[in-house]
C-alpha cells in the first residue's frame, strides 16, 4: 500500500454508535426516559460536518428505538442502522458492506466490553471505543480527515440519496437504460477553480478502481497544474433526481498542438453502473475532433484498475504500437509523480515508468442518451 493510501485508510468514514449508556443514558427497554449523554449530540453534528458518516448497532426492538431517535431530534443523522438482536459483529459488517466501505475505515463505540470484544474478534480491523471516550473522538487524528470539501459536508445526504435510489432501482422493472433516463442526470463538466482543488485530490485519493493511472495527485501537484501553461484540470459532477452525486470525476488534460494527452481520468466507483467514465471518454474524444487533434491517454495497470482499461479500449482507444501516429513521438514523455514533477526516460513502445500511452484517432460523437451534458468547450483554449 502506497503511503497516501495508508495515509486515506487511517481516517474513519463511519462510525457506528451502541445506543443504551452509549449514544443515551440509561436503558430503553427498561422503561427509562433516555436522553442523549452530555455533548453527545455535539459529537454528532461534528462528525457528520466533517463528513464522516454515522451509524447505530443496538440490541432494541427496532421501531421505539428508531422512534426514540427521532424524537431527539438525531436520526437524520444515521444510515443504515442496524437496531436488533442479532451479533453485532454482523451488523457492522452489514453497514460496512452497504456503504461499500473497508471494515478498517469502520469504527464502533460501545459501553459494553464484551460487544466491543465480540466486534473486534471478528473484525480486527474495525477500531473499537468506549462510551465513555465518546465525547474525545472529534479530537483524534483518526477522526480528522485533511481537508474538509463542499462533497465532505453533503456526503451523508449523498448516501441517504443513493440508498433511495437504489430502491427504486429495485422496483423498477424496465431496461437498465431506461431507467438511467428516468433519473433525469445531469452531467456538468468544468474547468477546476483553485478552490475546487482540494475537492480535486480528495477524488482521487478516493477512486482506485476508476483511475487510469492509480496516481493520488496531491493538492499541490494539482495547483502547479493549473497554474502552469498548457493544462487543462476539469471537474465533473453528477446531479440527479434525487439529489446531488458530488464530484464524480476528474481530468487532468496536457494540451500539445497535434495531440491531447490524458494525463489522468478517474471516475468515483459510486457512479460506474451510470455509465459515466464512458460520457467523458466520448466528451474528451469529440471534443478532440473538434478541436482537430488526436487523444493520448496514459493508463498504467494496477490490481485494480481494469474497469478503466476496458473503458478506454471499448472507446477505441490503441496502444500506440498498434497504431503508429507521429502525433505522439514528439511529445517528450513527461511523468508527474504524486510527490512532484519528473522526467520518465521513455522507450520505443511508449511506455515510461510503467505507464503505457493509449491513443485515438479521434471522431466526432453523439451526445450521450441517458443524461444531459452540461460541459466546457475545450477547442477554445490556446495550446501551450
Ligand atoms: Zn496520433
């Protein structure tokens, strides 16, 4: 594991609350007028603001406990909880797996040991906590993600959203295509703003499977980017019927005079079944023809990556030994590095650092059918 990975995989993005003498004082089901322990409901909303989503395991009959929460005023708060007689080793594995969230960015508070002990036996990974620290979580690091983006802040509601989704995906009985039509997306892509950028990073720290070259680029990497000439950084972001996606994607774009060259494409995994790492190849190849210029595209395998490959090789994309072009043999292989800029020696088969340099021929095409496309025209920037 890389160290910004280790680095991502150490934060916390759900944690998952006992409710008797834990999230409240006393004990539901002995008839107790529970109330929220003191500075709880602050630790609630301080999480929930940082973007770090909330969940609840408790041994209660389901409906006074969920009832209970609402009338505190706090079960907004939570997704996917788990309120039952079951183990709760298996609860926080079912939140674990509907979130699709690593059981290690998985915590647990708990008043009682043997839950705590129960949970950490069969999860190891999850990171386990007494009630009585609960008002102390806000302030570790394991708690404190780097940055804290516009995405960060509505990430709870984006969840809620999706599971809604998610539901009527159930129900609906028509194709697949038809139902991505009655979403009603929109796809808006756009030129990155500075402020934008730790928005940016944060996307592609978070995207493994959709990410062309597995680079995490940093915030500073990214801001000599956009300063520097000849770079295109876009962002894109997906809104639908039931609410906002956040960013879904990222581009980074170096502009030559014959050629285009992808730097990175990276696509959230949230948002693959809607088909848009497909929507930006598209976009990115139209506007290519547009523009007059062929499209390179750096992709280097990693475990995980193999999605985006496919994507890029259904989209036309070559290697550039298969299709030899001398739009590509004057660019000077240049690779940047999460930690800076620097210089890959490149070999006759355009590959440098294990990086492998795709290429397209680039055609005009149709606008995508399944959603509207709100995007930049890219043919007015100058070349650098
Ligand atoms: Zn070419």
């Amino acid at each position: 594991m890389s160290a910004p990975q280790a680095a991502a995989a150490a934060t916390v993005k759900c944690l998952v609350w006992d409710l008797d003498n834990t999230l409240w004082n006393g004990t539901l089901l002995e008839g107790d007028d529970v109330a929220l322990a003191d500075g709880i409901r602050e630790v609630i909303t301080c999480l929930d603001a940082r973007g770090i989503l909330q969940s609840v395991c408790s041994r209660n009959d389901h409906d006074p406990a969920w009832a209970r929460l609402e009338a505190l005023g706090v079960a907004g708060y939570f997704v996917v909880p788990q309120i039952g007689w079951g183990r709760k080793s298996d609860a926080v594995r079912r939140i674990a797996d509907r979130l699709n969230f690593a059981p290690g960015t998985v915590a647990f508070i708990d008043d009682q040991p043997a839950e705590r002990a129960e949970v950490a036996h069969s999860l190891p990974e999850v990171r386990c906590y007494r009630a009585e620290d609960a008002t102390l979580l806000p302030d570790l690091p394991e708690f404190n993600p780097r940055a804290v983006t516009a995405d960060a802040r509505g990430r709870r509601s984006m969840y809620q959203a999706g599971f809604r989704r998610e539901d009527e995906q159930a129900r609906f009985t028509g194709p697949h295509e038809d139902f991505l039509r009655s979403l009603e997306m929109v796809l808006r892509i756009e030129r990155a703003t500075p402020e934008e950028l730790a928005r940016v990073e944060e996307l592609t720290q978070r995207t493994s499977q959709m990410n062309a070259t597995g680079v995490h680029y940093s915030y500073e990497t990214l801001r000599a980017l956009l300063a520097g000439p000849g770079h295109e950084v876009l962002v894109a972001t997906l809104t639908d019927r039931f609410g906002s996606h956040g960013a879904v994607g990222v581009v980074l774009l170096e502009r030559h005079l014959r050629a285009w060259r992808l730097k990175l494409l990276a696509t959230s995994c949230r948002v693959v079944a809607f088909g848009v790492g497909t929507v930006l190849i598209n976009w990115l190849a139209d506007q290519a023809a547009r523009a007059g210029v062929h499209l390179l595209a750096d992709f280097r395998a990693t475990d995980r990556n193999r999605m985006m490959e496919i994507a890029y090789r259904f989209a036309g994309f070559t290697g550039v030994a298969d299709q030899p072009c001398d739009c590509w043999s004057e660019i000077r292989v240049r690779q940047i590095h999460a930690g800076g800029g620097e210089d890959g020696a490149e070999d006759g088969d355009g590959t440098a650092g294990g990086i492998q340099l795709l290429h397209l021929l680039a055609e005009r095409r149709r606008p995508p059918t399944t959603l509207r496309l709100i995007a930049a025209d890219l043919t007015s920037g100058a070349p650098g």
